[in-house]
C-alpha cells in the first residue's frame, strides 16, 4: 500500500510568490489533513477534508492559504502570496471514515520563503 | 495556555534505562491521546494510542492517561539507540500537538 505522498519535499519561493504544495492520500481515505510546523514550534492543525468537504478549517492563518480537495481524492494548498513567516513544513495525513486510531503521515514539504 | 504541553528536552537517558516523556493538555473534554515518534527530517510516526484511563502497554512501550490530572505519559522501556527521537503528545483526533521532546539515548 502506496503511503502519503507530498510533493514537493522542498520549495524555496521568494515572498510575494505563489506556491501550491499537493498531497495524495491513501487510498480509500476519506479523511485528509493538513498541518504546519514552523521552527521551533509545535504541529499546528490547519484544515481537515472529508471527501471533497471541508470539514474544520479553524487552523488555517490567513485568507492567503486556499486548499482544496476536487474529487475527494488528491489535495492541494496554495499560498498566495507567500509571507517570509509562512515558512515551515507543511505535512499532510490521511486516515480511513470512522477509525479513530493514528493517522498516516507524509513525509512533509519544507517551505522557505526568502 | 497552550492545547498540548510536553518538555521540550532534551532528556537523555543511558541504554537499557527506562525514558519517561510526560504530556499535560487543556481541554478536560479531550477523549483520544496519541503519542508519535519523529525522526530528524522525516514524518511522525505513530506508536501508541490511549483512550481510557491506566495504563496500556505494546512491546517495550506503555502510555499510561490519567484524565483527572490531565496528563498522558509514555514510557520506553529497556530505551535502545534507536529510539532517539523527538516524541510527540497529541490529544483529540490529533488537532493539537505538543512541541515534542527530544530523547537521546546513549549506547
């Protein structure tokens, strides 16, 4: 079984850019989330799709993040335009509808916004 | 305050000691508690789940939750080089997470 992929795992983009990071979950989850962690500081929550619904986006910082999820299956967050505190990893995590135990992790796109 | 809380470390321990990494969280209503393990550049990885309080053991691995205190604990036993990692508290459907503690131990 495919884990959780993101892409890109590295993005340098000068503020004021824009930049889309994508995630494809497991197969067969419904449930795909979104988190950040900047230097230092815990993983921080931004936004939580059920299929192609958003189900709480209370995490998300500001209207200049925009995520999606057309077709319930791979997502997207964009940044637009990107602020040099919006640097981090961002991961994303998939789980299946209905299980509460742990959820899969992909192995994160480092941001740097210089 | 802050949803999660967990000391940031380092905590080193030798081989074979028992590390204990401690987590207090906020929120009373809080239901489900995670413990993931990360290593340096890479995801979290999840060891352990807890729901109920007392304690629940898996290998070398027992959370233990006490939810009238509002605390959740993890203890490694028998620590190995290996486990050196940043471990990390989440509580609810893993919305909120501690800033992780960082565990070394020495061979």
């Amino acid at each position: 079984e495919a884990g959780v992929t993101q892409f890109p795992s590295h993005s340098v983009i000068e503020k004021g850019q824009t930049v889309t990071l994508r995630c494809d979950p497991i197969s067969g989850h419904d449930n795909l989330y979104w988190y950040r962690r900047v230097m230092g500081k815990e993983i921080k929550f931004l936004l939580h799709f059920v299929k192609e619904s958003k189900q709480d986006e209370s995490g998300m910082p500001n209207n200049r993040f925009l995520a999606e999820r057309t077709g319930g299956t791979y997502s997207t967050l964009k940044v637009q335009p990107a602020e040099l505190e919006d640097s981090g990893v961002y991961f994303c995590a998939s789980s299946q509808e209905g299980r509460t135990d742990g959820y899969t992790f992909g192995s994160g796109t480092r941001l740097t916004v210089v | 305050q802050k949803e999660v809380e967990q000391n940031s470390g380092p905590l080193s321990v030798p081989e074979g000691a028992i590390a204990s990494l401690n987590c207090t969280y906020s929120d009373r209503g809080s239901q489900s508690f995670f413990w993931y393990r990360q290593y340096s550049g890479k995801s979290p990885e999840l060891i352990m789940s807890i729901y109920s309080n007392g304690d629940k053991e898996d290998g070398r691995f027992t959370a233990q939750l006490n939810k009238a205190s509002q605390y959740v604990s993890l203890l490694i036993r028998d620590s190995q080089p290996s486990d050196s990692a940043t471990y990390l508290c989440a509580v609810k459907p893993q919305f909120y997470f501690g800033t992780g503690t960082s565990l070394t131990v020495i061979p």
